[in-house]
C-alpha cells in the first residue's frame, strides 16, 4: 500500500491517543444518549433518526439477517488531523451512524497501539463507549483486530522479549480484550492481514518489512492458539480472517482457503472469512467476488465484507466526475449484491460512510471520494446504489 503522508510514528498517535482519552471518557458520561436512561436515550435516539433520515436509511432497508456496518473513526490517522474525535464530538456524526447502521466496528480503538499502549495498561474507554453506544442503538459490533503485523505498539516491538514471554503475552492480550466484550461482540477479526500480498506464504520477516511478529517469532501454529484463546474468552463470537486483496479468486485468497481447511481439520474454532473490500475506480471490479465467498461458504464458514470503500484519482479540482460517482456507485452495488447472494454473508461494513473522516486521501496519494457520503454528510450515487439494493433484496426475501 503506497503511503502518501509520512505515517505518524507509533509513539507520536499513542501519546495523542492518551491525552485525548479522559476528555473522551468524560464526555461520553455526560452525553444524553450514554448516560440517560434508555427510555429517554430510545426517545432522543428516535428524535435524531428523524433529522437524519427517518425511515430512510440503510439499515431500514436492510434485510433482517443483514447487519450493515460502519467503522468508528478515531485513533489512527485521525490523531493527527486538525479535528476533535470524531465519536466523542461530532454530534452529526454519532447521530447519522445510529440511524444508518446496525453493525460499528472500532476503526483503530481495538487495536494493539491503542487499546494496550503499555505493557501493564490497557486503554479500554474508547471501545468501552463504542461498545456501549452500540447497545443503545440496537446495533451489533464487530471486534477489529487481535493478531496483526502492524500498528503494534512500540513496547512490544522494540521489547527484547524471549519467545515464551511472547507467547504469554498474546495470550493475555486475547484473554483480556475477548473477554472484557464477551457476549457483547458478534464477530472478531482474530487474524488480519496474515498472508503476503502475492499469496506465496505467511508474512514472515522483520516487522520494518511487514512480517507478522507472531508468526515470525513463534511459528505458524501460533494462528490457531489464537483462535483457541479467543474461543476461550467468548464461546459465542464468530472468528474470523480478515485480509485485503483476497476479494477475488487468486493465489491470496487460494491460500486462505487451503489454510482454512487445514485448521477446520484439526478442530480449530475459525468461523468466518473476511475481504476487506479497499477497492479503486482505477482498477476493475473484481468480478468472481461472489464465487470466492462461495467457495468459503461451501467449507462452512461465515462470510463478511467488512472495510469496503472505492477511492477514485481525483480531478485536478477535487470533485468527482459524474462517471466517477456512476462507476463508483456500481462497485459498491456489487460488492453488496455478491454478499446479499451467498447465504452466510450475513455482515457488510464499510469503512467509514463520510468522506470527512476516510483514512483514503491520507494514504492512497491523489485519491479521495472513496465512501458514500460528502463531507456534508449529503448522500451520494454510491449511497443510494447500497440503499436500493437493500431493499430489492429484503423484497426479494432475502
Ligand atoms: C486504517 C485506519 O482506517 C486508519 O485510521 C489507520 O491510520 C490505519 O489503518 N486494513 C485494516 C484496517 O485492517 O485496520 C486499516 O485501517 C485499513 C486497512
């Protein structure tokens, strides 16, 4: 993935993400919709829905057994962006993603960086009031992401750690994050982004190259004790791989599916496969996206999309052309329709719904527009191409 920005050093976001943490805290306590009792936090919320579309939303449209996802901005690039975070200060914000959506997924609060800045700490009160808010809106939450190469804190990368001490660590890191949101979680992304882009093996190596500093320490076999401790601390949260570049049949996704089959053999608790969905105007739609979910479904396993968007090059003046929004709209429409077309694709997230927000112009250079709203929250083609799909397909009895 190119970066276009130099992206913010680990320590640099953690000491944002820390400083911002108890102002998020106590706002979250004083907000009406966290602190209110659910009658008036139900009114309040019913009242919002109504300024933000009334019955008009996606997950209105939806059917039943479809949750429609967003990811929750905060942390991450957000950190070093010249606005307050999002979630605890964009009124707009919380109130359209309570009426739109009924699956949230912590678009950074989960991960290593944020959520255990130190080795003895664990920043739980972002995903706390995610988690939360979540309940009261009547939505689902995806839990992103327990076992990654990146955005791993510093302390546990630069720590001269021995392998037992690793694999203890790990442990522990599953056992307390799983288990502080079980029974409160639907999916987890326990392994994300494990297999290298060309799908000739696991990512091994040193961390500076994108080796997984799990695997590369401790071994393949260290995957399914993730699983397993996962499963440990939540019984009922659906386990999942989650990776990019899989959207299609191709060697990555090839390997997921030998991989998937080698650890169902063996009894290991994996539920779900995952494409995350990053896709670009200038590349063609990955048309066999349906057969690939297929074929993981044949073996058993759930399905999701879980981190779709579709950034564009822009025009030299920033907007979208209306080709752009049409061609756009349209790999939005079949993304959804290949999920709503395979029986266990029953999550569809994607990541983030407003452009003022979107991680995309930050690291893909010169591309933006990537999500279904504006900056103004107006709804673009790509929105409503998602919203009448929705309801060709809860019609249709889906
Ligand atoms: C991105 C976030 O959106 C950014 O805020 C952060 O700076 C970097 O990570 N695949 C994933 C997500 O699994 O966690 C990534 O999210 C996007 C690519």
């Amino acid at each position: 993935m190119r970066l276009h920005r130099t992206p913010p050093t680990t320590t640099a976001r953690r000491l944002v993400g820390l400083a911002l943490a108890p102002t998020m805290l106590a706002l979250a306590a004083a907000a009406p919709s966290a602190a209110a009792p659910r009658a008036d936090a139900q009114q309040a919320q019913a009242q919002a829905a109504q300024r933000h579309g009334g019955q008009d939303t996606l997950r209105r449209a939806a059917p039943r057994d479809l949750a429609v996802g967003t990811a929750v901005a905060g942390g991450g690039h957000h950190a070093e962006q010249d606005y307050a975070d999002p979630f605890a200060y964009d009124v707009e914000y919380r109130e359209r993603m309570a009426a739109e959506f009924s699956s949230l997924s912590p678009e950074n609060q989960a991960k290593w960086e944020y959520i255990h800045p130190r080795r003895d700490f664990y920043n739980f009160y972002p995903m706390d009031a995610i988690v939360r808010f979540a309940e009261e809106n009547r939505q689902v939450v995806r839990g992103h992401t327990l076992f990654w190469h990146s955005q791993n804190p510093e302390w546990l990368e630069q720590g001269d750690f021995t392998d037992e001490e690793l694999r203890a660590i790990l442990k522990e890191h599953i056992q307390t994050v799983v288990g502080r949101y079980a029974g409160r979680v639907q999916q987890w992304d326990v392994a994300n982004e494990i297999v290298r882009d060309d799908g000739s093996g696991l990512r091994v190596g040193p961390t500076s190259e994108g080796g997984n500093i799990w695997i590369t320490r401790l071994g393949e076999g260290i995957i399914a004790d993730a699983f397993r401790w996962a499963h440990e601390a939540d019984p009922r949260a659906k386990l999942f791989f989650n990776d990019y570049g899989v959207e299609g049949i191709n060697a990555k996704s090839t390997y997921y599916y030998e991989l998937v089959q080698d650890l169902k053999a063996q009894g290991v608790p994996v539920d779900g496969f995952a494409i995350q969905g990053h896709l670009s105007t200038q590349y063609g739609f990955p048309g066999d996206l349906q057969a690939n979910l297929q074929r993981f479904d044949a073996l058993g396993l759930e399905t999701a999309v879980t981190e779709l968007d579709v950034r564009m090059v822009l025009p030299e003046n920033g907007i979208p052309t209306s080709a752009q929004q049409a061609q756009q709209a349209d790999y939005y429409r079949r993304t959804l329709q290949a999920c709503l077309a395979v029986e266990e694709c029953n999550s569809f997230t994607i990541w983030g719904f407003t452009d003022k927000y979107s991680w995309v112009p930050v690291f893909f250079a010169a591309e933006g527009s990537a999500t279904v709203m504006t900056d103004d929250y107006e709804r673009k083609p790509a929105y409503y191409a998602l919203q009448s799909t929705l309801r060709d397909a809860r019609r249709g009895g889906r």
